[in-house]
C-alpha cells in the first residue's frame, strides 16, 4: 500500500524532547494506534476460533486444519488485491465493506450446522480470509501523516510492538470466550468486535482524508524483486511452521486422552 504524508501533522512538538515523549504527547497518534490496535485484535483471535469451530462442526482436525489453512491462504492471495484498491479509492469505503462482510461471514461460520459439507465449511473460512479488512497496511500508511518526522521510527516501533502483543492476548482471549460461552459465542465475539472497531478506525478523518501519492506506472511489482522473493519465502515457511504446531498440537492433546 503507497504511504504518503498527504495529511500535515495533527501537533507541533518540541525539537528538544525526546521521540518517545513527542509521541506519548501526541494525541493523533495515539487515537490511530490505540484504535488500529483494538480493530486488529479479532484477527488474532480467528485462527484458533475457526480452528476449534471447525472441528466442533466436523469432529475431524484434519477437515479443521484444511479449513483454518483455506482461511489463511486466501487472506494472503487477497491482501495485495485489496490493498491496491485502498490505492486507488482510499481506506474508508474499502475498511467498511471488508469490515462487514468479514463480519458476517465469521457469524455464518459460527452458525453452521453439524454435517456441514467440508467444501462449505472450507469455501466460508476461505472467504473470511479474502474478505480481512487491510488494517495493517492502512495503520502504518496513515503513520508518517500524524507524527512529525523524528517520531516516525519510534511510532513504527509502538505499533509493530501493539500488533505482536494482539497475537499474544488474541488466542487465550477467543479460548477463554469458548470455554465461558461456546465456540460459536467467541466468532460472534470476534465479528463485533472486527466490525465495530474497523469502522471506528475507518471513519477517523485522518483515515477518511488520506489519499496514496501519485505514481508513475511500473512495469514490474514488488513481488517481483529477488529481496521481497526471499523475505515472502521465509515468512511463508515461518507462518507453516506455527500453523503446523497450532493444528497438531490440539490433535495430539485430544489423542492422548
């Protein structure tokens, strides 16, 4: 997603004070980080969510593994798609309409009956990950336009911390939900919560003003280049491995009694 200063900063701080204490002092951006923090903290309750859902509706981790798997795989093969179109048209009617149809997918998911075709139950969870709001990349595009230049490294810093800490809280939060309510409860929980804060985020005037800087056409993408080649190659082998341990490691526990 292209980022631009196309928005002048929301304060003035002082030259003489620390990056830190510019930012805590900033007030803008610590509304657009709070807030694209809460907003994103659904997605890292979904994973585990549709994991146990799915398996809930089928009995089969195997069926429940190709499902949180689908879900995954059609988030990342959307993501460039989807943030194109921010490119083109802005954040806020792109973040409304993936925010909601998202939202009802995720109740549709929790709603599906036992003896659900796998093909359904695989295509819904497929399409929960096509449909993810583009959160990340429109929170760190809308960074360098709220913070003068010398709080940018250290924004960046905040919000790739508060992003890790949502994978954190995220997986104990959707688990601590199933066993107080149910399985079904923790993915309506999760598409109110991905709703209600993606549309709060989405209809910030900072967000709503935002416009990508003009750009003459490439030739070639990004994903193209032999350094994003390797970095996509590492991330998808790193994200297996985890997506591995959270699928077997559910199955092995269940197995062993």
């Amino acid at each position: 997603m292209n980022v631009s200063r196309s928005t002048e900063a929301f304060v003035e701080t002082p030259s003489n004070s620390k990056p830190s204490q510019e930012l805590v002092r900033n007030r803008a951006a610590l509304v657009l980080l709070g807030l694209g923090t809460f907003a994103r903290l659904p997605s890292a309750m979904i994973f585990i969510a549709l994991l146990f859902r799915a398996h809930a509706t089928t009995g089969s981790y195997s069926v429940a593994g190709i499902a949180s798997g689908a879900y995954v795989a059609a988030r990342a093969v959307s993501t460039p798609s989807v943030g194109r179109l921010v490119d083109r048209i802005g954040q806020t009617g792109v973040l409304v309409v993936t925010a909601i149809a998202d939202a009802v997918l995720l109740v549709l998911f929790a709603l599906l009956p036992a003896g659900t075709p796998v093909v359904a139950l695989i295509a819904v969870a497929a399409a929960i990950g096509a449909a993810r709001p583009p959160l990340s990349g429109c929170v760190r595009a809308l960074i360098p336009t709220v913070v003068e230049t010398s709080q940018v490294r250290t924004a960046y810093a905040v919000e790739s911390t508060a992003f890790e800490l949502t994978f954190i809280l995220g997986p104990p939060l959707a688990l601590g939900l199933a066993s107080a309510w149910s399985i079904s409860g923790s993915l309506i929980v999760c598409a109110v919560l991905l709703a209600s804060g993606t549309v709060l985020f989405a209809f910030q005037p900072v967000s709503r003003q935002w416009r990508p800087l003009a750009r003459a056409a490439r030739t070639r993408g990004a994903a193209r280049s032999p350094g994003v080649q390797t970095f996509i190659l590492i991330l998808t082998l790193v994200g297996g491995v985890f997506g591995i341990v959270d699928v077997a490691l559910p199955a092995a526990i269940k197995a062993l009694g």
